[in-house]
C-alpha cells in the first residue's frame, strides 16, 4: 500500500502520517541483545497491525569519547542529539534491522534515517538501498546525512570535512546507478572521489528513481535546498522551519516546477519528562499535533520509549497514539 492510498490530497484519512522510531528505546529494555533486535522486529509489526505508517532506525557505525563531549542527557529517554549520549550506546546496523523488518510485514514503509552515507562507497550504498526496496517491495525510504561525529569518521579512515561533497557525487552515482538498472545499461563515473567504468548495478529498486529520498537537519543550508530540489521526496527539518527557511525551498524548487507542498513535510512530537527517571506524557506531547498539521507537516515521528517503559506494549501504545491522534484532528 502506497502511503497516499486512502488519503485526501497525500493526506491520510486521519489527518497525519506516525512514524515509529525503533532507534534508541533501551530504557525499553536492555539494550542491544539479540532478544532485543528481535524485540525490535516484533515493534514492527505491531505497528504495522495499529495502523503506523513508517517505522525508522537510525545509525552510528561507532561512537567515540566526544559522543558524550556536550553532558550526557539526564533522561535517557530523550533523544540522542550531537555530544549527549554514552559512547557504549547501541546502534544496530539501520539496513539489517530494516530488512528484519521488511520480511515480517506488508504495508509499513520502512525509514533509513539518517544513513551516515559518506562512510560508505556509493556502489556499495546504491546495491544495498535497491535490495531493501525491491525486497519490500518499494518501501524504503532513505534520509542520507552527513552526521556530525567526526571521530566516527576518522575510525573509518574518512575525511570528516569532505563529507558533504562526498553525500553530493553519492546521490549523483545512486540515481544514475538505479535509472541504468531499470534499462540494463552499464554505468560510468568520473568524479572527485569514486571513478568507474562499464559497471552493472543489479538488481534494481522497486522504482527506477530509487527509493523515497528524504533530506533534513539542523539548519537549511544551500547544500540542503540543491539536494531536495534535485532528489528529495522529503523534508524532514529539526524543528519547524522558518518563513525564510520555506521561501529559500520555493525558490529552489520553482525550476523544477513543484512547490514545497509537493514534499512531504516531516516532523515530530517531544516531550518534557517530570524527572530524570520518569517517562513523559503522551497526551500532553499530542496536543501539538493540530498546530503541526495546520503548519503544513504531513508525517510525525514519536520515540515511544519517552512515554512507556513497557516493550511489551508497543501494540497498546501504537493504538493509543493512532486513537488519540484521530480525535485530535477529527
């Protein structure tokens, strides 16, 4: 099921799109077990059965000591964020998971953000993203960053500040890559960083433009604005974006002849936590669901390890939000 199928204008019928983050729930339990992988899994289906549109991981190859440099968060529910997490802080590989995912569901789509792509060799990225898409049968979407760690990069023996250029020529040999696999044709490359000839990239994804591809960070950067305009499905800003911030997207993608509304527009509830060993509230975090639809976000992404420490409720907690949320916006 596509994710606009029984929706109004892209919509869904109850207003908004839930995209469950499986990523970072440890105090869930107790991290990073192979009975936890599996207890992810599980997640997936669940929420899949509720009605949950998407479910995302997130990565880190490793962690160095900076990982920590700006104070561990208090609670360890809340997000990781650049410099506030443990360094021992399981992050399982996001494509694994997802295709663990992928062979145990049907209709949810399955999220890959944000892939540390620079880390990797293109061909390597482009084989193993059109696997997971044609194996769930175009589910995929990607969010490619750049990150921020760079003692990750330096573990992996690549340079931290080339990470950008080096996302920019990757989106340009994946797309070329997956359009020369829907034909057969062989692909070639002469860039700053990679150079191939006479390759074949195959199998092909689900879609011979690749899977969904969307882009976001902390700040809309010019790198930013050419990367939607040119490849993105997504915008997935942290926070809501600024008037300036929808202007400079405008006007990029004006030559291409859609408007912002044309992306899918994603955001997020957080929440306060009443101690440093409490969960937050859910109600609370969904009253600001109608003002976020009003501004134009299509998709929400919760952490549910925020509001419950019960991993086997993940079914009762995806209900709740899916009922909760309906009657917000009914």
């Amino acid at each position: 099921m596509s994710a606009a199928e029984g929706s109004v204008d892209g919509r869904p019928a109850g207003g908004v799109r839930w995209v469950l983050v499986l990523s970072e729930n440890w105090t869930m339990h107790s991290g990073g077990t192979p009975a936890d992988l599996r207890t992810m899994v599980r997640w997936a289906q669940e929420a899949e059965d509720a009605g949950i549109d998407a479910v995302m991981v997130s990565e880190h190859v490793v962690l160095g000591p900076a990982a920590g440099a700006a104070g561990r968060m208090a609670n360890p529910r809340d997000y990781a964020m650049p410099g506030n997490q443990d360094p021992d802080m399981p992050w399982p590989s996001s494509l694994l998971m997802l295709s663990a995912m992928a062979a145990v569901t049907e209709r949810v789509r399955l999220a890959a953000c944000a892939v540390i792509s620079p880390l990797r060799h293109p061909l390597l990225l482009a084989k193993d993203f059109a696997t997971l898409d044609a194996l769930s049968g175009g589910r995929l979407v990607v969010q490619p960053t750049v990150s921020w760690h760079e003692e990750e990069y330096a573990a992996l023996g690549v340079p931290f500040r080339e990470r950008g250029a080096r996302l920019d020529e990757q989106l340009e040999v994946w797309d070329a890559a997956w359009r020369a696999a829907a034909t057969g044709a062989p692909l070639r490359h002469e860039g700053r960083f990679w150079s191939f000839d006479d390759v074949w990239v195959s199998p092909g994804p689900a879609r011979p433009q690749g899977p969904a591809m969307w882009f976001g960070g902390q700040a809309t950067h010019p790198a930013l604005l050419r990367r939607l305009a040119r490849y993105g499905s997504g915008w997935h800003p942290l926070g809501r974006p600024s008037a300036e911030d929808r202007a400079a997207l405008a006007g990029v993608l004006a030559p291409t002849g859609r408007t912002p509304s044309d992306l899918e527009l994603v955001g997020g509830v957080r929440t306060t936590f009443p101690a440093d060993d409490a969960c937050g509230s859910l109600p609370e975090a969904l009253e600001a669901v109608p003002g976020l639809v009003a501004d134009g976000f299509t998709t929400l992404c919760v952490k549910p390890g925020q509001y419950t420490d019960d991993a086997a409720g993940m079914g009762a907690f995806c209900r709740e939000l899916v009922r909760r949320s309906e009657a917000l916006l009914a």
